[in-house]
C-alpha cells in the first residue's frame, strides 16, 4: 500500500513494515510502501492478488475486494473499487 510520508510519520510506519488497512467491511494486512506519489491522507492499494486470509480470515495478499462493497457504482453499475474510506495503522 502506498502512503505519504507525512501520514506514515504520524502513524510511526516505515518503508516496508507490515500494516493494517481495514474499514467495517474487512482488513488487509500488507507492506508498507512509504511514497511522496501519494497526497496527504489518500491511500493507495492496487489490485493486489487471489484473496489469501490467515485462520483469523484476515486476507494477507492485498486483495482489495476486502475493502469494497458488493454495491455497484452508481455511475457505471460497475465495480466500486475507488473511494473507500479506510484507517491504516502499523501492525
């Protein structure tokens, strides 16, 4: 997941530690990639990979299906895959 700097420092997150992405929908615990790419308070996950949860069914792959909603968009009645409100903390 990558994240600004200035969001990384508050949350005492480093280049490469394992972190938490969850919402009331789910979590992803994944590697931190600490970037200036990303604005202040925007996070981002790509794709990421096959659904992969741990006993807990905590996914450890990035899967952002986890995150979403199974709502279409509104605009396109498609995949609602941006614009999801998320927290993120260092694991």
């Amino acid at each position: 997941m990558w994240i600004n700097p200035l969001d990384a420092q508050k949350r005492g997150i480093a280049n490469g530690d394992r972190i938490r992405i969850f919402n009331d929908r789910g979590e992803v615990h994944i590697e931190a990639k600490v970037t200036p790419r990303m604005i202040p308070g925007v996070v981002a996950l790509g794709e990421g990979a096959w659904y992969n949860p741990d006993a807990g069914r905590v996914d450890q792959a990035g899967s952002i299906n986890v995150l979403t909603t199974q709502r279409p968009s509104p605009l396109a009645k498609g995949n609602p895959s941006h614009t999801n409100l998320v927290q993120v903390e260092k694991l």
